[in-house]
C-alpha cells in the first residue's frame, strides 16, 4: 500500500524485508548501494509491498492478541495445577472439568507439605483470576464484534463449524482486507500451502509451510478440527447465525460446512494422517 511521504509527489512503499532479493556473496553493504538496490527492485516490480493497517485496525488486532495471550497464560496455570496433582496421584473422578463442581473439587484438596500446600493454591488461584479476566474480554470482544468495520465478515465466518465469536473476530481482524486474497492465495499467506522440493522430473512435496501470520493459521487449524465431526444439518448454535446474514451467505457457508466434512472422509478414506502435522500448531 502506497503511503505519502512528507515531500509532495513522493510515494512510498513499505516493503516486505523477508523477501528482498540480495546475492549470497553480497558483503558490502553502504547507504548509498541499499538506496540504488532497492530502487532498482522497485523500477522491475521486485518489491513485495506491505499492507499498513490503520489505528482502528490496529487496536482491534491488539485486543484479539490480548485475549489470546491471556488464553495461553489460562492454559499454562492449569496444567501447572494439574501437574502437582498428577505427580501426587489425584484425579478427578470425572472427565467434565473447569465446572463449578470440579472447582469444589480442586479447592477440597490438601497436603501434608505447608509448602506444597502453598503452592497448590497459589496455582488455583492464579487459574481463577485469569478465569475470571478471560471472561470479561470475551464479553469486550462480542461487543466490540457486534459494531465495528468487520462485523459482516465476523457474521458471515460464524455460519461456519467451529468458528464463533472470538475466533472470527481474531481472524477478520487479522487478515483486514479479505479482498485482497481469492480461495486459493489465502492459504500461501498463512502458510497452509503444502512445502515443495523439486527438481527435474522429481517432485515431492513436504508439510506445510507455516509462512504467515501464525495467529490466524492457528484459528483455522483449531476450527477445522470440529469438521472432523459427522454433519447433517446445522444445529441451533448456527440456525440462529444462518438468519443474521443475507441469503448468498447463507448458502455459501451450507456448502462450505458438508464440503469440509466431506473432505475429513475423504482423508479417512486415503488413511492420511492428519494430526501428524497439526497438533504441532494447536495450543
């Protein structure tokens, strides 16, 4: 994106450092052979231009980032508290956990070490503050959602499994400009695309590349994940989100919803292991 320079007439272009062309045995580097490089780059159309978000969108893409660091910092703290249960052989009789039962659980615990016992419940309260922080920024973030410039494509990635409020407006915010992308560029900008090292006759292709903006391609690695499960009809989760959006939407992501579970079968079908490669990329 071209941006206006302080001398008039004179446009700038924010260039992508990863991908500037320099010649292996290039040592000399000067002002002055940087300058005439990169304008010789920019005269043959070499320069891979970067797209400069706005404050709005900026500040939106920091609130996405806040929820999902607290998200992480959430995670750590419970497996911290788990661990200490573990190493002492206590379980939780059953598999639903983070309820308020299981919090009544976790608070009943106790041992014989003060300072083992300390620590325990240092962790568990760590885990409920966070808890609680995470919840509020949820609610920030729906409403925010609920009226800014992305709210249509938030609407519109929610009629898909698996993609709800926090994760659309993490991926809407992300990637801004959706026009700039078709169905098939989208995932060489996430990295999604499939490694290749070929030469000659020979061609072999290795896992994903993982070029990109990592926090969106973890959204959509987390969200496919539920198209594993079968699918028949949409649920009333998605009824509800079918009706916010116009009719080309809504049939649009009907489509997409059998489509993607049709190709989980297909993997099926082929035996492809396909958590080989993403579990790497889940939190």
């Amino acid at each position: 994106m071209p941006v206006t320079c302080g001398l008039p007439g004179v446009n700038c272009v924010v260039a992508a450092s990863s991908k500037l062309l320099r010649a292996p045995g290039d040592r000399n580097k000067t002002d002055r052979r940087d300058a005439r490089v990169l304008a010789e780059m920019l005269a043959v159309g070499s320069v891979t231009e970067v797209r400069i978000p706005d404050p709005d969108e900026e500040a939106l893409r920091d609130l996405s980032r806040l929820r999902s660091g607290l998200a992480k910092d959430l995670a750590h703290a419970r497996q911290r508290m788990n661990a200490i249960l573990l190493r002492h052989g206590i379980r939780y009789p059953k598999e639903t956990r983070w309820t308020q039962e299981h919090r009544g659980w976790l608070h009943r615990q106790r041992f014989a070490e003060p300072a083992l016992q300390f620590t325990y419940e240092a962790d568990v309260e760590q885990a409920e503050l966070l808890a609680g922080h995470l919840a509020r920024i949820d609610k920030q973030v729906a409403a925010t959602a609920a009226a800014c410039r992305y709210t249509p494509v938030i609407d519109a990635l929610m009629c898909l499994r698996g993609i709800q409020v926090t994760t659309a407006f993490g991926l809407a915010v992300e990637i801004g400009d959706w026009t700039r992308f078709t169905g098939s560029s989208i995932g060489s900008y996430l990295g999604l695309v499939p490694s290749e090292n070929s030469s000659g006759q020979s061609r072999h292709q290795g896992p994903i590349t993982k070029a990109g903006n990592t926090y969106a391609r973890k959204l959509l690695i987390e969200a496919a994940w539920q198209h594993r499960r079968p699918y028949a009809r949409p649920r009333e989760r998605l009824l509800r989100q079918l009706d916010r959006v116009a009719p080309a939407t809504r049939i649009r992501a009907l489509e997409g919803n059998h489509r993607l579970h049709r190709k989980w079968e297909h993997f099926d079908e082929r035996h492809k292991n396909v958590s080989e490669g993403q579990h790497r990329d889940r939190p």
